[in-house]
C-alpha cells in the first residue's frame, strides 16, 4: 500500500503515444495520494492532438481534457502545470523535493537532450536535475527503426542513472483494445514510481 504522498514531475513530449501520457496521468490520479507537476511541450500538444483528434489548444486544456472522466471525487492526486519555456519553475531546481520524474511520451529530441545534458527547456531541465539529484527519472521514447544515435542516447541515458522503459507493450496479457496496451505502459511506470495497481495482471508462469 502506498503509505506516502508521491510528487512526481511528468512531461508530455512529442513523441508517438500520447495515450501513454494520458493513462499514465489518469492512473497516478486515482490511485496516488499526492501532488505532481505537469509540463507538456508545443509538440506534445500537437502530437496529443492528432493522435486523439482532440481541439485542445493549450496545457490546462489538455489536463481538463484527459482527466475529463474521473470525478472530482474520486481524484487523489493534484497537478500543477507549468510551461515548458518557464526554466525558473519549481522543477528546475534541485532543492524541490520530488520523488522522481516520467517523460511519457519521450521523443528523441528530448532524449537526446537530456542524454547530453543540454537543458534548454524546462523538461530538459527537470530531468537533469533529477539525474544530479540521484532521483528517479523514467523516459518512455518511441521511434522504430532506432539509428545509432537513438541507441547510443538511451546507453548514455541509463548509464547517467536514467531508465529506459520503451513503449513496448506486451502482447502475453491478450489486450483486447488499445486502452488495454495504454494501461500496460502506464502500470509499468506506476511500478517503477512503487505505486500499487492492478492495471494489468501479474505474469504467473506457465509452467506445463
Ligand atoms: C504526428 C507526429 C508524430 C511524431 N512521432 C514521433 C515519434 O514517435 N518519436 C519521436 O522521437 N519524434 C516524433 N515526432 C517528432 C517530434 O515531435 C519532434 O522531434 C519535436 O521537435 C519534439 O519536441 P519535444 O521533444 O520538445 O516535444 C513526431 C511529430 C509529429 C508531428
């Protein structure tokens, strides 16, 4: 059981996946006491957009949007957003107590950025300085092919303390719709952030 609050940071960039992001935000809310800070980039905007025919023009709309669903009262968890240009917001600094950040979706941009430590926007930011921080930072990037860059930007990442969790599916649970890969992704990093769910069901062998 979750015995504290959780206060992450999470970034939605523009990557392919943007139902990675959603369900990943709609999950920490109903199951996360806690509050976490939340930066979108304009391409995650856009990308959210196409991929979920969705109008939505700004940040705050894209939150009102996602959580759209879920009733007031049934919210444990709290986001504040900040703009991804604001590099003086409360996830730049290392003094902030978070417990870790998600990049989810992750683009390769902003994989690469952060792999080389270059900081130029407030997700970029954030994330280094979680990796200064010895925090948890979790990037969920999707492309396909990888170049070589993109594979030697995720061995930089992971050996500067990042983790990698590729949005890969598995196939084993039978989804059924793609909700059902949205959830998979988003229990994955819940478990990764030790947050209990039951957003997929425990592997338990199959042993003949
Ligand atoms: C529809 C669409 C899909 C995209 N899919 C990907 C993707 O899967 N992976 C990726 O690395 N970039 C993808 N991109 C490109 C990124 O959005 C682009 O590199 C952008 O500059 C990333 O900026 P950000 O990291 O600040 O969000 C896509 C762009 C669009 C418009």
């Amino acid at each position: 059981m979750q015995t504290k609050p959780v206060q992450l940071i999470i970034a939605v960039s523009g990557a392919s996946g943007a139902l990675y992001g959603a369900h990943f935000l709609r999950s920490l809310c109903v199951l996360a006491q806690g509050s976490s800070s939340l930066i979108v980039s304009g391409a995650g905007l856009r990308v959210y957009c196409d991929e979920l025919s969705s109008t939505v023009k700004t940040p705050d709309k894209y939150l009102e949007e996602v959580l759209k669903d879920i009733p007031i009262k049934d919210r444990k968890h709290s986001f504040t957003l900040h703009d991804a240009s604001d590099i003086g917001a409360k996830p730049a600094s290392g003094s902030a107590q978070y417990d870790g950040m998600a990049i989810v979706p992750c683009s390769m941009k902003t994989l690469a950025s952060i792999a080389h430590g270059l900081t130029s926007n407030l997700i970029e930011r954030a994330a280094d300085v979680c990796l200064k921080e010895r925090r948890r930072l979790v990037v969920v990037p999707r492309e396909t092919p990888y170049n070589l860059n993109h594979l030697k930007n995720m061995t930089a990442l992971t050996q500067a303390g990042g983790i990698v969790l590729p949005a890969s599916p598995g196939f084993y649970q039978m989804p059924q719709t793609i909700d059902d890969l949205g959830r998979f992704i988003a229990g994955r990093l819940l478990s990764l952030f030790h947050i209990p769910h039951n957003l997929f069901r425990p592997w338990e062998g199959d042993s003949l």
